[in-house]
C-alpha cells in the first residue's frame, strides 16, 4: 500500500488514476485511502498522509517491526502457558535451536519446553482443574511446582541427568550465582543441543516413573 501510495502521489495531476486517488483521498470513508490512513496512524506517520508526502520505507519498516513487536510482547505476556517462552524470547526471529541438526524427538521436547506444553504438572495439572499452586511435583521432596525451572534445574530426580549432560556448566563460579531465571536462560539459548538431549532423557525417566515404561 505504501509503495502504491507513493507512486500516486507522484503521478501528474491530469493521469485518470490520480484524479481516482483524488477522489478516493477527499472521500476517506471505507475506501482505500482511508484503511491506509488508519495503517499509518497506527504507525505514527499519519503526518504523511496528511501533507501527501513521499513515505520512507525503509522507516515504515522500521515502524511496523516496533508496532508488530509491541504487540506480539503484549500479547505473550497474557498467556500463562507462555510463562517460560516470554522468559527465553525476546525478539521476533529465528531461533538457533530450530536451525541446529536435532533428532525429531529432541526438537520437539524443547519446542514443548518453550510452549508450555511439556507434560510436567503445571501443565497436565491444569488438564483435571487444579489450582496452579497445587501442582507440586511429586518426583522430590522439594515441595515445588513442577514447572520448567524446576525440572530442568531442580528436580532431585534428574540430579544424575544433570549432571551427565550440564556437569561444567552447573559447576561454573558464574553460574552458581545465578538467579533460576537467568539459569534457565543461560542453559537453554547457550547450550540448545545439550538442553535437547537432557530433556529427551528426563522426560524419558519421568515417563518410566510413571508408567513403569521403558
Ligand atoms: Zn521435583
């Protein structure tokens, strides 16, 4: 639209299609010119419609990657089952977990992880109606939600795991003084294919736990 735009405000006066813009413009009352108007007040540069200005695309770009981000941020945070994503995500772009070479099962366990949707009480506890508090994890005697935090950093079950797949990161002098938030981060963003096969396996011996399976 924007390209369009300025291409007509370029056109000479006399061209039919100016005089269809023209009259478009002057109307401004469910037509074209007024959607774009809207678009633009949305963006902050209604200025330019106003004065018939040439727009920039290079700045409307700029504008509607912000009002895009603004929004999906506003959004995120809404959505309890977001809780651990709004943690790990904080721009619109590709991530470098989705690019590495991952089995489907690893791919899919820190997809899930992200989401929300891994099969730890928080989750499945909501499935039967319980209050989010209720739903401790019954794996230790720690006596907390089994959210994402607590199953990828605390949870005694998975000690051996850990220790396994994240020895010299969870015994690095920085990372110790970490808050769990920022534990969280730091492993999942910094260590993705370590993350991946840690979670391939927890959930392995939580099922088996469960289940009985193996
Ligand atoms: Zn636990």
């Amino acid at each position: 639209m924007a390209r369009l735009w300025n291409r007509l405000i370029s056109f000479d006066d006399q061209r039919i299609t100016k005089l269809a813009f023209e009259f478009d413009y002057e109307r401004c009352r469910n037509n074209w010119c007024f959607d774009f108007k809207d678009i633009l007040i949305k963006l902050d540069l209604v200025s330019h419609f106003e004065r018939k200005e040439i727009i920039d695309m290079s700045l409307l770009d700029l504008r509607l990657q912000d009002f895009y981000l603004s929004m999906w941020k506003r959004d995120i945070i809404n959505v309890s089952k977001l809780r651990t994503y709004v943690k790990l995500k904080t721009m619109v772009e590709q991530e470098s977990y989705v690019k590495l070479n991952l089995s489907k099962s690893q791919r899919s366990c820190v997809a899930q992880l992200r989401c929300g949707i891994l099969p730890l009480r928080i989750e499945t506890g909501r499935y039967i109606g319980e209050q989010r508090e209720e739903r401790i994890c019954n794996f230790c005697t720690e006596n907390s939600i089994e959210d994402e935090s607590h199953f990828v950093l605390d949870c005694s079950l998975y000690t051996e795991l850990r220790n396994e797949h994240f020895k010299d990161i969870i015994s690095d002098v920085n990372y110790l003084q970490m808050s769990n938030d920022e534990k969280l981060y730091h492993i999942l963003i910094n260590f993705p294919r370590k993350t991946a096969k840690y979670l391939v396996d927890a959930i392995r011996k939580r099922r088996q736990v469960v289940f009985g399976q193996v």
